[in-house]
C-alpha cells in the first residue's frame, strides 16, 4: 500500500487526506445504553430485578446456586425467541455487541443460544463458542449499523433448557454526518501544510 500511495499524483492525496479528515469519525469505544425493555418473560429465578442488571457492570459466576452468584444473571427458561430492546441517547454507529453468556450443562443445563439477531443481522452462535462450563462474552461484529435503538433477538431451536446472560455491551461512536465540525477545520490546515512538503520533494 505504501508503494502504490507514493505514485499518486499530489491531487489525488490531497483529495484522499481531505476527505479522510472530512469524514473521519470518532474512535470506537464502549457506548452507553440510555434503557433498554425485555420483551420476553424472564425465568422466576432469575429475573432483572433492577431493569439494568443487563448494562450495571455486575458479573455472576458458575455457582448459579448461591443466591449472590445467582443475582447478575437474567434468565429463561424453555424459550426459543429472547427479545431485547436497547436504546442510546443520540444515534450510534454499531461496530459490535457483546453478550456475557453462563455455558454449564453437567449440573444446571445451561445452553447457549444456535443463533442470534442483533440489527436485522443474523449470527450462528457455535455450541463450543466458549468452553463448558464457564462463563464469557461472544462478540457479534456488525457492518456499520446507526441507530439509536436496537433489537437483540436470542434463538433456539430445542426449549427445555436455561438460557443466562448477565451483561449486554455495545462498541462504536457516535454517528457523525461526514461534514467537517469546527473543530477538524485546523487539521485539515495542518494536513494542507505537510502535502505542500510532499509536493515539493516529488517534484524533485
């Protein structure tokens, strides 16, 4: 890549770099969730008691039997289909979500989820995603998806077996339109600067 940038013309970079920082958006991280609604009955076990054990930061363990192990964890019973609605503050452009699952069938039969549907997009979940028995999170990465709400949906073809999340996560940034903001004006100054430099030394 670095060999074929270096024959491009001078306006062809200086249309690649403005539109880099014209369009550039911010760095991926960790996104807030406002709210989110259960549409799907919880098991009476384990239920959200607060409505935001699934975004609190509180992780359960193996031992669901303890009744402070048991807590974080929000679960179903015989269900084929866990709907879950999340909601953000402002539109957010979705990279990835990641779902804290409990995998243990020896002594609670627990199972994971065969698929999943998070923004329209449909996910096969391998049985061996994580191992037995433990708990971890499986990433779901998505294609760009803004919104300011999304719907997680949690398949399973077999009923008859406990399914227990306890954290719901969301990676992106903002949703930003493409057209500078104020603030990017002074680095496409800068970008402007350093290509009439590497103008001068193509020439030579």
């Amino acid at each position: 890549m670095a060999r074929v940038a270096a024959r491009l013309s001078v306006e062809w970079i200086l249309i690649l770099a403005l539109g880099a920082v014209a369009s550039m958006p911010a760095f991926a991280a960790p996104i807030t969730v406002s709210s989110y609604t259960i549409s799907t009955p919880t098991e009476v076990s384990y239920p959200d008691d607060t409505g935001t054990q699934l975004t609190d930061g509180a992780f359960g363990s193996t031992n669901i039997f303890s009744a402070p192990a048991a807590v974080p964890w929000v679960g179903w019973l015989n269900t084929n289909a866990i709907v879950m609605t999340f909601n953000f503050a402002s539109p957010q452009t979705i990279n990835s979500v990641s779902i804290d699952f409990l995998y243990e069938t020896s002594g609670t039969f627990v199972f994971l989820p065969d698929s999943a549907v998070i923004g329209g997009q449909t996910f096969t979940i391998p049985s061996n995603a994580i191992p037995d028995p433990s708990t971890g999170f499986i990433t779901f990465t998505l294609s760009g998806l803004t919104t300011s709400s999304i719907q997680v949906e949690l398949d399973k073809a077999n009923s008859g077996f406990h399914e227990l999340i306890d954290e719901v996560t969301f990676d992106g940034s903002p949703a930003t339109s493409g057209v500078p903001e104020p603030a990017t004006l002074p680095l496409i100054g800068t970008a402007l600067l350093g290509l009439t430099g590497l103008a001068k030394r193509f020439r030579k």
